[in-house]
C-alpha cells in the first residue's frame, strides 16, 4: 500500500527500508546529511487513527534508523518532526544533527541550524548519482539491523 505522501518523497525510488506499517526513504532535499521521511503507508492523515501494529512497529523501526545513521553518518543530536502542514499523511521528517561538517561522496555538508532547530530552508538536492549512492548505501546499513 502506498499514498500521495510516500509519492511525493519519491517512493518507492527512495526507499531505504520497508517495514509492515511504515518506509523509510531518502529525503529528496537533504538538510543534513542521511535526512529520512519516515512514511506510514496507511491513509491515516492524523497520528491518532494509524493502526495500534503502526505505533508497535515505531520502536523497532526508531531503533534501527539509529543504528544505521550512527554507523553512516556519526550524528550527536536526532531530530523526528512530525511536521504534516503541506503533506497530509502521517509521517516524520528525520534528521541527523551534528556540530562538524560531514563528508560523503566528496560532497561536504554542514549542519546550518546546529545547535538550534533544523534549518529546513538550508536542504538541497543531491546529484542523481551521489543522491542513489547514499540510498543505497543507507539500505545495505538498515538491513543490517
């Protein structure tokens, strides 16, 4: 099952992990390195009607997008906004926080709102190539568990 939301952050090209209830896929606009969308597949548009398997599985799933940014991306700081203003389905928007800038792909990549909330004007989009290379790399790492 998929929705407009899951569409409109490039799903399922974006994909990460898939769980029962939820994906976790590659933010287009990275405002930090390794930014993840967290996406219920349910039609639910407020946090309270996803089914009780859905608010379970978010444990699990925390846990493991945890361990993965912490091997990929050595953040100090996680921030999971719930932010549903303009995308109406359940989701959470998943960034990695850090003090120093971080590398990937000879890409560099500064935390622009650190220490203070996220500067969600500050995101960009990644060339194609570097863009599937980070995806793919962050879903070898999720399955890694």
């Amino acid at each position: 099952m998929s929705n407009e939301t899951m569409a409109k952050f490039g799903y399922p090209n974006t994909l990460v992990r898939e769980y029962e209830h939820w994906v976790v896929l590659l933010r287009p606009q990275q405002v930090t390195l390794g930014s993840l969308v967290l996406a219920a597949k349910s039609d639910a548009t407020a946090f309270g009607q996803l089914p009780p398997g859905a608010h379970t599985e978010l444990s699990t799933i925390t846990a493991d997008i945890e361990a993965m940014l912490t091997r990929e991306i050595s953040y100090e700081r996680i921030n999971y906004l719930m932010l549903m203003m303009v995308d109406p389905h359940v989701h959470f928007h998943v960034f990695p926080r850090y003090e120093t800038r971080r590398t990937f792909a000879g890409e560099e990549f500064v935390d622009a709102g650190w220490p203070g909330p996220p500067d969600l004007k500050s995101g960009r989009e990644l060339r194609p190539a570097v863009f599937e290379q980070l995806r793919s790399q962050l879903s070898v790492n999720a399955n890694q568990g």
